[in-house]
C-alpha cells in the first residue's frame, strides 16, 4: 500500500482535553512509529483520540483511544507525569495492542480463519 492509500496518525488523531493544538507536530513526531502499524489499515478506518486529564499534577493520566474498523475499541493509558514519558508509553502499548489483534486475526492464529482439508481427502482430485 502507498501512504496515500492506509491510515496514517496525522489524518486519525484528534485531541480531547488537556492538549493545545500547538503540540501536534512534537505529538506526531511522537507517534510516528504508529505509522508502520496503521499501514494496512484504509484511511478513514481509524480513530485516534489523545486526552491528558489533571495535567501537571501527580495525578495526571494520559489515555490514547483507538476505533479501527470492525474491531474492538483499544484503549492505551499512562500514568507518568513528564508528559513526553506518557505520550511514548501510551503509543508503545497501542503499538502492542494493535499487533496483538492482527496476530490473533491472522489464519495462522485463528481456527476459524485457517482452510483445512477435511480429513481422508487426498490432494489430488479424481
């Protein structure tokens, strides 16, 4: 697929609270590395919303929400307080997340999804 073609961070994310729209490019600067994992997906298919609630203080909790189509919603969190730590931590678990779905969709992985030939059938025909 071209990038023209999949899903990419800059066209999926949006900012809930706790973010300016000044820290995008550092934020998908950060994220880039989701790039390679939104690849096979179609633009428009995916989701992304990043929120950081109770910013600048020892509870804040960062939370970066994934909606791919026909699939579960994924939810990444973190609870660090140097915003930078939290953003890479919430983009390594959704990286992690992502890459667990599609394995577990994938024939190999998956009873349902693998083409077997039932039992006594020979490989030729006739």
């Amino acid at each position: 697929m071209t990038a023209s073609s999949s899903a990419t961070v800059d066209e999926a994310l949006r900012f809930g609270g706790g973010l300016a729209p000044e820290e995008r490019a550092h934020i998908l600067e950060i994220f880039s590395a989701l790039d390679a994992r939104l690849r096979s997906f179609r633009p428009g298919s995916v989701e992304l919303q990043l929120t950081v609630k109770e910013r600048d203080t020892a509870s804040q909790r960062t939370t970066l929400e994934a909606w791919i189509a026909r699939r579960s919603r994924l939810v990444a969190t973190s609870n660090h307080t140097d915003a930078h730590q939290a953003f890479v931590e919430v983009r390594e678990d959704l990286i992690r997340q992502i890459s667990d779905v599609k394995n577990r969709e994938e024939p190999r992985n998956n009873r349902q999804l693998r083409r077997t030939k039932p039992l006594g059938q020979s490989g030729a025909d006739g």
